[in-house]
C-alpha cells in the first residue's frame, strides 16, 4: 500500500492568513490581559502560538519555511497582545479612548510594556513560538 500523498497548500495564503490571525489573537490576548488586570497566562501565551500555527498548517500544507513563519508570527502575537493589553489598561486609568492612547500616548504604552516585563514572560515568549512552530509543523505534514 503507498503513502498518501503530500498534503499541498498555498504558502501565500497561509501567510496572509497567519497574519490575520496574529492580529485577531493579539487583540483577544490583550483584552484578556486587561480583563485580568495584566496577570500573564501561559496558556494564553501557548494559545496565541497554537491557532497561528493552526492556519499556517491546514492552510499552507507542507512548506519547511512555514513553522518559522508561524514561530516569528507567534512571538508578535504575544507582543501585540501584551502591549494592545496595556493599551486598553492605559486608556481605562486615564480615562481617555484607546485612538487617543494609540495616537498621543503610545511611548506611555511602551515604557509600560517595558516595566511590565518579568522573567517568566521569556516563558510565555518561548511557549508562543515554539506553538506557532510546533502546531504548523505538525499540521503541515
């Protein structure tokens, strides 16, 4: 009996849509911080990297250069999500909107970011891209 065939995929579009789906979880990542008062959960953490590699999977088929995509998109992902929480954090202390957040305060935002930033947050990084990497690999193939 002969193996089935490789899976083939678009590569392109599962980049495109990996990158959807990088803003899509950032920003539910981030309202979860903001709804926890910025505590860090790592299966959040591993969940951004997961679904991003999940597109990247079952869209793109088989590619070598994919896992490393979705690797690089998970570790944004949590970067995004991390400072679009602190954003929303931000703009309910000041009581301002988040566009006058996004537009006038966005070094409050990062320096924040900075100061939010532990040692188990190279944790939560980590699980992010090996997700990303790990679950486009698997699906992949």
């Amino acid at each position: 009996m002969a193996p089935p065939p490789a899976r083939r995929g678009s590569a392109g579009l599962a980049v495109l849509l990996g990158v959807v789906t990088t803003l899509v979880a950032a920003g539910v990542y981030g309202a979860v911080l903001k709804a926890v008062d910025g505590a860090s959960i790592g299966y959040a953490a591993l969940a951004v990297g997961a679904l991003i590699g999940a597109v990247l999977g079952k869209v793109g088929g088989r590619s070598a250069a994919l896992p490393v995509v979705g690797a690089v998109l998970g570790l944004a992902g949590l970067y995004l999500g991390q400072v679009f929480g602190i954003a929303l954090i931000t703009a309910d202390v000041l009581h301002i909107g988040l566009p006058e957040v996004a537009t006038g305060h966005l070094d409050l935002v990062h320096a924040a970011w900075k100061d939010y930033l532990g040692p188990i947050d190279a944790v939560f990084y980590l699980l992010a891209g090996a997700g990303g990497f790990q679950v486009t690999k698997k699906l992949g193939g």
